[in-house]
C-alpha cells in the first residue's frame, strides 16, 4: 500500500483544488463557498450520499464498496476554515480576502480528502461504507462537536474515525502519532478587575486595577510553576490586558484579562480552574479591588486509544515507510477530540516540509504532500475494510 500511481495522475486536480480553496479562505462556520464546493465535487465523484448542512455547515460524503453488508463503517474528516490572519506568502493564489487566510493547511486537508474519495468512488476496492466528513469551524469555533452533536455518528453508523494534519518541521510524506494523550484541552478564562477610577496624579484616592491586574497575571505563573506537579503538563497564558481607558493619565475603573489554559490531564485541568479564581480574587482583595473569573471549557483532549494509533501507524508506514509513534504530545488542541470522544480512531500528523509554522502570515501547504495523505486516507478505509 505505498502511494497510489492514480494521486500522482490526480496531483494537478487535486491542487487546482486546494489553490481554489486558498484564494478564497472563509471563517469558522461561514464556510459556505468552500462547503458548496466540497459538496459539488463528491456528487461529480458519484459518492452514493452528499448531505450538506450537518453542523450547520459541515458536508458529509458516503461511498459504498463493493460490498457492504456486514462491512465497517469508517469516518475520515478533513477541516475546512480558515484563519483571521493577512496572508504574507506573495503567492499568486495567494488569499484574494484580506484579514482572512489559510495559514494552518485545511485547504490542503480538504483537497487530500476530496482526493481520497474521488478515488475510492472510482475503486470501490473495499468491503463497507466509507464516511468523508468535511468540517467547518476548527479553528475554534467547536465545529467537530455541532457535527457530533447533529447525530452524525449515529445518522451513517460510523465505527471508527480518523483525521489528519500536517505539521511543519516534519519531511514532506513522513508521518508521526503516538498512542495516548496527543493534543491538549483547550480551556479559555476571562477576570475582569474592578477598583476605583481616579486621575493617575492622585494613586492613593484610587484603587489601582492596572496594578492589580499585574499582580494577578504575576502570580496565576504559580499554577504551572508551584502548583502542579512539574511532570504533568500545563500552560497558563494570559494573551489580553484591556483597560477600559486609552488615556495617559486615567486610572482605569476596569481592567479585563483574557486568556488559555492547555492541560492532559482532567485532575490537572480541574485544579487549574480551581486555582484561577481563587488566585484572581484573592489577589485583587488583597488591594481592595475585585475579581470576577468566567471560565470556559473548550475542546478536550485529542487521546489516541492504542489499538487504532496501531492501525493508523500500519497505514502511514505503507505508503512512505517513514512514521514515528512516539511524538511529544503538543499543547495546540484539536476539536477532532469531539469525534474521538464519539468513536474510536485516531488522528496523525504528515509532515509539510521546512515551511513556515502554522497560523503564520507565510505559512503555505506544500502540494508535494497531498500524493502522501491521500494515499493514508484511502489507505486506511482499504486496510480496516478489506474487500473479500
């Protein structure tokens, strides 16, 4: 099973393909060219179901094999959103929307989807049903759990379900996944700090919530550093400090704080969300101000149970003979953890080559991957369901 001749004949297709998603980048579930598209293609392919409109904008493709009575029913997802980001490649399908760019490789994950089914709907060469999930609003938006949450799953009878993405620093065709915890929880957390407005000439007739503020995003760098237990992973990040005054010499009345918390562990994740409100307000008591913590569980842990990472492994292996299954989990989270959370399955990474990192202004997918994924998608559906 190493990569398929017929992605190298569809090569120039399939990248016609993912430049056309490029130049037209679209955001979290206004995705609706890019779904339209997507839909339009699998029909053309001659997939046996196209259903547009699940999770609001999510596009699900089904392809019977030869035969499918009895035979597994396995999902392969692809993202399709975009990044609020100015493109800086200077490519000529560089994004024609400003503010708005594909900076993280879902244009190229769609196309190597988009090419996975065009082929098994060609070959058939399996016994089962395979489910191409097309999902909007990865990044951030929680679009893998509207899709789980719309009866997905149980609506095609999906068994298993595995996902992909590329990963700079990785050799172009070289994959990399690990059994367990992989990608982390990604939490959210706003404290809004309320003191005393005042002329910033007279401090003491203020309560100062600038100040307090500091002391705050100071010592919530404990959590990580005094509280958890150093070899468990965890990273407290405070990303916005918003006054609610732009004046050089206004004490503010408020002050807002916004930031992350990444965990792989739920006892860890528990103990932070604990420790946040109880520093924050503690903290601002100590000045006389107040503190007032909203906390917000996001996507969970993308965790590959053992037996599929072995299957996804298996896969990856056949069509470059390079994949590592011992990569460090990362701290970035995935919403593909919603689907691992519904089904088995396990999600991968293939490498992009020595490219810009993603959500980078000059990151770009390299078309030279897509013969690589492709194969690992189609692969997959043709290793778990083998046609008798």
């Amino acid at each position: 099973m190493p990569v398929k001749n017929r992605f190298a004949e569809l090569l120039p297709e399939i990248t016609a393909w993912r430049r056309d998603f490029h130049e037209h980048p679209e955001l979290q579930f206004d995705v609706h060219r890019t779904a339209g598209k997507v839909a339009e293609l699998l029909k053309s392919f001659g997939c046996d179901e196209v259903v547009e409109g699940i999770g609001r904008t999510g596009v699900v493709g089904v392809i019977r094999g030869k035969t499918d009575t009895g035979g597994r029913v396995i999902g392969l997802r692809a993202d399709m959103d975009a990044l609020p980001i100015n493109e800086a490649t200077g490519l000529d399908y560089a994004s024609k929307t400003p503010g708005k760019m594909h900076a993280c490789g879902h244009d190229g994950h769609t196309a190597m989807l988009l090419g996975a089914a065009k082929y098994l709907a060609e070959t058939r060469n399996f016994n089962g049903t395979a489910v191409v999930i097309f999902q909007p609003a990865e990044e951030g938006g929680g679009g893998g759990k509207e899709m789980v949450d719309d009866g997905m799953m149980e609506r095609w009878g999906i068994q298993e379900v595995y996902g992909m993405h590329n990963m700079p620093g990785i050799p172009v065709g070289d994959f990399a996944i690990r059994t367990g915890p992989m990608m982390a929880a990604a939490d959210q957390f706003e404290i809004v700090v309320t003191g005393k407005g005042g002329h910033a000439a007279k401090p003491h007739d203020s309560i100062d919530t600038t100040l307090v503020a500091s002391h705050i995003v100071i010592a919530l760098q404990s959590i990580a550093s005094r509280t958890v237990d150093p070899l468990k992973q965890v990273v407290v990040s405070v990303c916005t400090f918003r006054t609610e005054s732009e004046a050089h010499n206004v004490i503010p009345q408020t002050v807002l704080l916004k930031g992350t918390v990444r965990t792989m562990d739920p006892e860890v994740q528990d103990l932070v969300e604990t420790r946040i409100g109880e520093i924050a307000e503690a903290t601002a008591r100590a000045f006389g101000a107040t503190a007032q913590v909203d906390y917000h569980r996001g996507y969970p842990v993308t965790e590959n149970p053992p037996e599929h990472t072995g299957y996804a492994a298996e896969v990856a292996q056949a069509v470059s003979g390079k994949v590592k299954t011992d990569i460090a989990p990362l701290m970035g989270a995935e919403d593909f953890s919603f689907m691992l959370n519904a089904r088995p399955g396990a999600y991968i990474f293939v490498g992009n080559g020595d490219t810009a990192m993603v959500h980078h202004p000059a990151y770009n997918f390299d078309d030279n991957v897509i013969p690589f994924g492709s194969s690992w998608y189609a692969g997959m559906v043709e290793s778990r369901m083998p046609a008798a």
